[in-house]
C-alpha cells in the first residue's frame, strides 16, 4: 500500500454541503413557459408528430412563433390524445418577476462566488454574486392534475425542444476542452502549524503501530448532478434535478449545477490530484441521462456519454486509481418523471435494469464495485413540490415515500439478479446512510426502543430485506398497513433477500435517540405527528442538568453533521453483526461542513478548516481501532466530497 500523507490530504478536504430546502410559503401553482426554439442535431431527425403551438417564452424575453411540439400529452383517464398547449402566466415570486434582468458577477480578490444562505430562505430578489445562481422562475410542470408526458420520436431536435421547453436557458460551461495534468502532479506545501504540539499530534504521529490492510481503498466519492456539470453536453438529457431547480427554493439558494464542478471537463485533472495525495479509489455515480437521454429502455443510447465514462473508469486506473461506480445517485429522468411519476410507477424498474444492464455491458471488467442505489431512504423521501406534481393515482406525499420504497427495492434485485446472470465482475450493493442510534439516556427501556425504531426505519427499511429476509422490517410493519406499505409476495422476496455482496454506510454521525413526547402509542396512532412514523426523536445534547452538547458541531445550517467519533466504531461494527456480508463494510462516504465556511470574504480564512480536519483525523483512526481492537472487516473509506458542490 502506498504511504498517505495525512496533513496533505486532509488540507485538501475540502467539504461544502448544498442543501434542499421545500419552500415553506408554497409556490404558485400555475404554468407559463411555453414550448421552444428549434435545435440543431446530429442524432436524427424530428418528425413533425404533433400539432403546432403559438408562444411566448417570457423567461427569456424572446418569442418562437408557430414552433411544432415535440411531444404528447394523453389523459391518463382516456384513449384520446390531447396536444399540449402552453400558456403564459405572471409568476407570484419575487424573483420570476425580474426573470429578464441579467445576473450581476461580483469582481475582485474578496469574491468567492458564494452567497449566504438562511435555514429556509426565500428566492433572492436581488443579483448575488453567486456565478451559478439563475433568475429562479417556474417553468413548465404537468400541473394540478398529471397529463403524462409522451415522446413521439427520440431525435435530437426532440432533445433540444425538450430541454428547452421544461428547463429553459442553461448556463454554458466556461470551456469545453479536457486539459492534460502535470505529472507527477504537485501537491502544495504543508500549511502552518496552528497549535502547538502538546494540542494536536501530526497525522504522522498518531496510531503508529497500526496500519491500513492490504487492499485497503482510501479515497474520495461524488455525484453526477455535482461534479460534472456540462449538463447538456454530450447529448445528455434533463433530470429531475435540472428541472426543479428552476423553482423558488428548491434549492436553498436558488443554484443550479449546469456548470458545477465541471467534471465532466476536467476529469484528469480531479484524478490526478487524487492520486497524488494518495487515494486509490474514486467513489462516482454516472448520470442515467448520459447513457440514455430519454431514460426509457425503447429509447436510445447516448454513444458520446457510454464513451465519457469509458475514457473516466480508464483514467482511473491508469493514475492507479480503482472506480467505485454508482448507477443511480438521484438523478431520475425528466422524461420518466413528467411520464409516469419515476418512482412513484412499477414501471420504472424495467427502465432501471435496462439503464443497469447496458452499463454493465459496456464497463464489465473495468468496475469491480458496483452500487446501484445513493441512499434509498433520503431519495424517496424527496417527493415534494413540485416532484408531486406528476404523481397519478391519488399519490400523496405520505404514501409516496413507502411506494417508492417498493419499487426501488424491486429494482435493486432485478438488477443484482441480471448483475449475476450475466456473470459481471465484481461485487455489488447499494448504500445506506443515517445511523442506528445511541440511547439518550443509558439505560432507559424508552430511549432503547426508540433506537430499535430508528435504525428500522432510517437502515433496516432497506438493509432487513436485502441482508436477512427478503421482507420489510416487521416494526415497520406493524405500524403501516398494505395501504401505505406494499406488501412484497414470496416471490418477491426469494428474489429480493441476498442481493447485496457488500454493506456500504454513508456515516457522518450517530446520534442520541429519545422517545417521542407524545409517547410511542400515541405516536404510531396519529398520522399527524410530526414525528410519525418513526416516532423516536433525536437530541443533540448531554440529558444532565447543563445540557453539554455531545459532540463538534458542523455549520448550523446542516445540524445532521456532527463529529461523534466516539460512536463510529460501535456503529460499524453493530452493522456488520446485524446485516452480516462476507464483503465487509465501507465507509462509503463522511464528511464535514466548516461553519460559515460560505460566507468567509478571504480564501485563506476558507482553506483554514480545523473543524474539518480533526473530523477526517478522528474518523480514520477510529477506523483503524476498529479494524484491529474490534476485529471488524472496514474494507474502505471514501470522504466526501473530492471537490467542493
């Protein structure tokens, strides 16, 4: 294994979490944007299949007269098709009143390109500085009653039309070129020492008689919709992330990553630089619209985006490098969103295991890890406005979570089970996230069973029925009937149990688990609690008469994040005794948001990340006692994130 500098490498460890945050006030309802301009294309020609709308696009301030439609919407409750007509409407937020005004970048040595943010903030009405913030306006939804969105031919002008008529403008990348790194690739010099040494022992120093096994992957993980930006690109298709960031509030601070990191450009460069401080191993998800712009399994394939993460995973190994790659990172399609509600429908599993299937196809051999799910339980539970916009069937936001659940599980095994059958290389599972929970107050039958309630809910919902029985938790069961929670048939679940090869964990904390002030019955009996249906709390401070907090607390605006070292080994080892795999554990992501970190006027005040760096020092050797106190298999740790997002 080769030798890490810690103080490099946790210098470089950069972390910035972006949050979601659903607009509290609500949103305007109503639709105005309208159908685009014409596309230039080299993937095909678009057949004039539908009927010819009059528009005017006041997003931009320019108007498409007599452009075709690319598409159709039928009526769910009928056989008839209906042409989509759009129409305009003055948008009732702030920002979407000033849609046509130019976004104002700040100049100078102070400008970091950031802008603050507050808990739940409103769209800004004024230009920031932020290079990547947009005139956040509503665009086209599906509306109050979803008429499915249905293509009538997948070329290249549809393409074009489509992201112009639910997406609007998008931002261009800066350049479009990859640019070759130096090697090897030159790492800066150590910053300065900060406190003496009787304070804080050099990376160098601590835990020496322990050492990371042989084959130990230490690295970095990222998401598509983060890192690569370039998101029309390469013949890539909208997600639903494209889409509903160009609603007030969606994204905490009306952003977009139609530029992001630009990984997608500057691959070999983020690669290198890993390599160089040491890493053998990048944790990434590929876009599903790269590979199949439309997302449907009767559309086709994006060739040039089947040859971006050929010519990535290749990069990988040659800075030796291995490539941990992740099928789905939350990016569902817009075109399977608008068209049957994503996740929502049973029929995205057959598109998924064919987005699955093709990639396996195309990098057997190159990948030997393979995640097919970015942390079900946060995903499924994304199904506000205005996702719930294109929801059928009577869905609401309280059943959506435990249907989404059903169907993404399914997906899971099929594709394990296609994985398999087409004797791929390598090992696959998918990723948990949260933690199972300390009791609040030791000792206390209360505080215990809220615990057993919150690794249910939070890891077993998943981990029970892939790990151990093919079925739901049944605490989960008990409390949430067939009406809400899918029963899975026996078939089912033989299919389901044993899909996974490898636990990955994304920890970045545990917490204190208490019981709700309600009390447990009350709770699970009123669907209007706030905490239903978990029913457990969690509690950030010592339950002793000053209130101690328990741990080093990361910016308040992500109070998820807290550095609770003293629980991680504990909570690794707990998991591998619960879902037991001969594949061993991961810490497949962990990270830390330095407190105002976004609001620092001076680079240098930024890149000084005590908080962070202590994170990343106390996880890793708490990683290292566990692998060799407790005995348990940590097969890896990938930190979050390689690049700033």
């Amino acid at each position: 294994m080769r030798s890490i500098n810690f103080l490099a490498i946790l210098s470089f460890l950069v972390w910035v979490e972006g949050g979601i945050v659903p607009r509290q006030e609500g949103n305007d309802t109503s639709s105005f944007t309208s159908s685009s301009s014409n596309g230039q294309s080299t993937r095909g020609t678009s057949s004039d299949s539908y009927s010819g709308s009059t528009s005017t696009r006041t997003s931009t301030g320019s108007t498409n007269a007599n452009t075709s439609s690319i598409y159709s919407s039928k009526v769910a409750t009928g056989t008839s098709t209906q042409s989509y007509k759009s129409s305009t409407t003055p948008s009732a937020s702030p920002s979407a009143s000033a849609s046509t005004s130019s976004v104002v970048v700040g100049e100078g040595t102070t400008d970091l390109g950031w802008i603050p943010t507050s808990a739940n903030p409103s769209p800004p009405p004024l230009a920031t500085t932020n290079k990547n913030v947009i005139n956040a306006t509503k665009t086209t939804s599906t509306g109050g009653t979803p008429t499915p969105v249905v293509f009538d031919d997948y070329s290249d002008d549809t393409l074009e039309k489509f992201w112009d008529d639910y997406i609007g403008p998008v931002q261009e990348p800066p350049f479009r070129n990859t640019p070759l790194p130096p090697q090897p690739y030159p790492l800066p010099e150590d910053p300065p020492t900060l406190f003496p040494d009787y304070l804080v022992n050099c990376p160098e120093k601590v835990l020496t008689q322990y050492q990371f096994p042989e084959g130990f992957l230490f690295g970095w993980a990222t998401a598509a919709q983060q890192w690569e930006g370039a998101v029309k690109d390469g013949g890539k298709g909208p997600t639903v992330w494209d889409w509903t960031a160009r609603f007030p509030g969606f994204i905490a601070d009306n952003t977009t990553s139609d530029v992001g990191d630009l990984g997608y450009y500057l691959y070999k460069q983020d690669i290198a630089r890993l390599s160089a401080l040491g890493g053998n191993v990048y944790s990434f998800s590929l876009f599903w619209t790269r590979i199949y712009p439309f997302g449907s399994a009767d559309s086709p394939i994006n060739e040039e985006g089947v040859e971006f993460y050929r010519g990535l995973i290749n990069y990988c190994w040659e800075q030796g490098v291995e490539p941990v790659v992740t099928l789905f990172h939350w990016d569902t399609p817009l075109a399977l969103q608008l068209k049957y509600g994503g996740f929502a429908s049973e029929e995205i599993i057959d598109d998924y295991v064919n987005h699955a299937e093709t990639v396996f196809r195309q990098y057997n051999g190159t990948v030997q890890k393979w995640i097919t799910f970015n942390e079900p339980v946060v995903f499924c539970s994304q199904g506000q406005y205005p996702i719930n916009q294109t929801f059928s069937g009577g869905l609401n936001t309280t059943v959506y979570p435990y249907t989404c659940s059903y169907h993404l599980t399914l997906a899971h095994a099929k594709t394990v089970q296609r994985f398999r059958e087409l004797n791929i290389q390598g090992q696959i599972a998918f990723k948990s996230d949260n933690f199972v929970g300390v009791p609040w107050r030791e000792g206390n039958e209360d505080d215990i069973r809220a615990v057993e309630r919150h690794g249910a809910y939070q890891i077993g919902i998943f981990a029970e029925p892939i790990y151990n029985t093919g079925d739901w938790p049944q605490l989960i069961k008990d409390d949430l009937p067939p009406e809400i929670l899918p029963r899975f048939s026996d078939e089912q679940k033989a299919l389901i149990k044993g899909t996974a090869d490898f636990f990955a964990i994304d920890g970045y904390r545990v917490g204190y688990v208490t019981a709700p002030p309600a009390g447990f019955e009350a709770c699970i009996a009123n669907i209007s609690d706030p905490l239903w249906p978990a029913c457990n709390q969690v509690n950030f401070y010592e339950p002793t008469p000053y209130e101690w907090g328990f741990a080093d607390f990361a910016d308040q605006r992500v109070p998820w994040l807290q550095n609770t070292w003293k629980y991680l080994r504990g909570f690794l080892k707990g998991l591998l005794e619960q879902y037991p795999t001969s594949g061993g554990i991961y810490l497949s992501e962990f990270g830390f948001a330095e407190p105002v970190e976004d609001e620092q006027l001076y680079k240098y005040r930024a890149t000084t990340d005590t908080k962070r760096e202590l994170y990343f020092l106390s996880y890793l050797g708490e990683v290292l006692k566990a692998i060799h106190e407790d005995g348990t298999d940590v097969r890896g740790t990938f930190a979050w994130s390689l690049v700033d997002k």
